[in-house]
C-alpha cells in the first residue's frame, strides 16, 4: 500500500508540472501572438520603428521563424536600413528555402540597390546545383555504394571492366562530392554587410590604410578574425579586413546588435 500511495503521489506531482508547463507554454504562445499584431497594426501605419521593436521582442523571447523574420526584413528595408533588410530576408529564407516570396523580395532588394554578385564560372555554377549537406550525404554515399559492390563480389564473379567500372564512377562521385562540399562550405555562413560605412582595410587595425568602401547589404564571407576585425572576401571578389561592428553573421553567431 505504501509503494501504490508513492506512485499515486508521483503520478499527481507529474500531471501538476505538465499543466503548468502547457499554461506557460500557451501563455507565451498568447503574448509572441500579441506582439506579432501589434508589429503588423504598426507595419500598416508606416510606423516602421514600433513595427521592428516589436519583431524583435518575439525573436528574442521565441527565436526566429520564417513569418517574423520576412516582416522585420520588410520593415527594415521601407526604413531605408538595407543591410539588416537583406539580412533577415537571407534568414528566412534559410528556414524556408522554397518560399517565393521571401526569395523575391530578397531578389528585388539586391537589384535595387545594384547588389549583383560577379559572373559565376561554370565550376561555380556545377557546385552551386545542391547545397552543402546534399554535396556532404554524397561521400558516405559513395563509399557505402563501393563497400556493397565489394561485399557483392564475393558472392557474384564480376568481370574485370565491370569493376574497375563501378570503382571508377564511386572514385569520382566521391571526388565530386568533397570538391563541392569544400566549394558549398565557403558560401554556407556568410555575413551581410549592415554598416553604410564599412570600409575594407590591409590590415586589422583601425589606423589601417583603407582599401575602399564596401556597399551595405553586400555579401562577405569571413576566413579568419584577429580582435575586433575579420578578413573577408566579398561578392565581388574584394578581400580584406573589416571591424565586426560593421557585418552581421546570417547564422546568427555573431554581431552587432540592432
């Protein structure tokens, strides 16, 4: 009798902290839902400040979703601050990569404001046919594809060109798929420039020579850091350094703030 009544009181205790747990969760769900319509009352006033404040209240308490960060990207972009526009529009579309719309606004930002990349070379263009984790799933593909045929062979008598068939086409697909996963790893996180003065320098030090102006909202992609700078190389082909004030990771690991 003991034991039952301590599983009785343990059974209680449990139903207690899963309805208060769906009370907190639902009551979140209510304020973010709150917060969402008021950012959106205020988005159709042109009170595009109250429209952002609110936005990002809701990815501060709630983190980031699709909707919340097309609407902020929208907000950004009518209050003339196109860098955190194309920003927010890259992290949306990160979560929803088949949503037209935040891919056409994100397209007709760029073209906008004369934020077109340089000319792909066909390499670039054969890897950037998947992204980073269909390029990554190849390898083990390849190799599990090899081992099969291997572990086939010792059933099944292949003939010479057979073999060196098959063992030519895996060799391949895995060299493609390495290849293509180093080429898609250097464009999977980049930064957005959101500083209308960032400048590129030679060196990472504020007294540094400057190279040039670097347009906000413009793509770079970080390969090393040193205090306060990071050296990147742009859409353009530009490389140098640059004060991490000026740029915002698309991840979201890094930045200045809002």
């Amino acid at each position: 009798m003991k034991y039952r009544g301590s599983c009785f009181l343990l059974l209680f205790l449990t139903m207690l902290t899963m309805l208060h747990w769906s009370a907190g969760t639902a009551a979140a769900g209510t304020v973010e839902e709150g917060l969402f319509q008021e950012g959106n009352e205020a988005y159709s006033r042109g009170d595009y400040a109250g429209a952002i404040d609110k936005y990002q209240q809701i990815i501060t308490t709630a983190g980031y979703s699709p909707g919340v960060l097309y609407n902020l990207a929208n907000s950004y972009e009518l209050s003339g601050r196109t860098g955190r526009a194309i920003l927010n529009y890259e992290r949306a579309l990160r979560l929803a990569p088949s949503d037209s719309d935040i891919a056409g606004n994100l397209e007709l930002v760029r073209k906008d404001h004369g934020l077109f990349p340089k000319e792909s070379s066909p390499i670039e263009r054969f890897f950037g046919l998947l992204p980073l984790g269909q390029w990554s799933a190849l390898i083990p593909l390849s190799l599990l594809l090899f081992t099969v045929f291997l572990l086939a062979g010792m059933r099944y008598r292949f003939s010479r060109p057979t073999t060196i068939g098959v063992g030519t086409c895996c060799l391949l697909i895995l060299v493609l798929a390495l290849a293509g996963t180093i080429d898609r790893d250097h464009y999977f996180n980049p930064s957005v420039v959101v500083s209308p003065e960032a400048k590129l320098f030679i060196s990472p030090f504020a007294s540094a020579a400057s190279i040039g102006a670097v347009q906000e909202g413009r793509l770079v992609y970080p390969q090393k850091s040193h205090g306060e700078f990071s050296y990147v190389t742009d859409e353009t082909d530009r490389s140098g350094w640059i004060h991490d004030s000026m740029i915002e990771s698309v991840s979201g690991e890094t930045g200045s703030g809002s």
